[in-house]
C-alpha cells in the first residue's frame, strides 16, 4: 500500500506534486498508460515492451519501484524539496 510521504515542488511556480511510496496501485491497474500520464515516456515504452515479451508478467513487477521511479523523474526534472520563496 502506498503512504503520501510528502510534496515535491515546481521551481518556478512552487506548484506541489505529491509523492508516495510503496506499492502503486494505479501502475497495477493501468501499467504503462500511468508512466504516460505521469509524463514518463521512457518508462512507458519500457513498461509496454515488457509487457508484450512477458505476456503482461512485468505488469505485477513494475508497481512495486514505480513510485520510486516517479521521485526520481521529478528530482532530475529540476523539482524541490522546499517551496522557492523567491519570486
């Protein structure tokens, strides 16, 4: 089950992005499609190929580092750990 274990937020707007860790129940439900809306299209075609030469068998692997996987996006993609007060 995943636990909400804070917010990551947008450097220049200060806009905050919950992140959560544990097991993701919607990249359970919805596989690759939740990469695409999180904006990870690299993961999302990972997710899909994988998907096709397991025969769906990676859809049950993914969920357990995909919130991981999310953190680490929004850390390289320039997100904060405190809200910028400079503007």
């Amino acid at each position: 089950m995943s636990k909400h274990s804070g917010n990551l937020y947008h450097p220049i707007n200060n806009y905050p992005e919950p992140i959560y860790t544990g097991f993701s129940w919607p990249n359970l439900f919805f596989g690759f499609f939740w990469f695409l809306y999180k904006g990870m299209w690299a993961w999302a075609i990972i997710c899909s190929f994988s998907a096709m030469f397991t025969l769906g068998i990676s859809n049950l692997i993914f969920p357990f580092f995909a919130n991981q996987l999310h953190q680490k996006n929004l850390l390289k993609s320039g997100y904060l750990g405190k809200p910028n007060n400079e503007i």
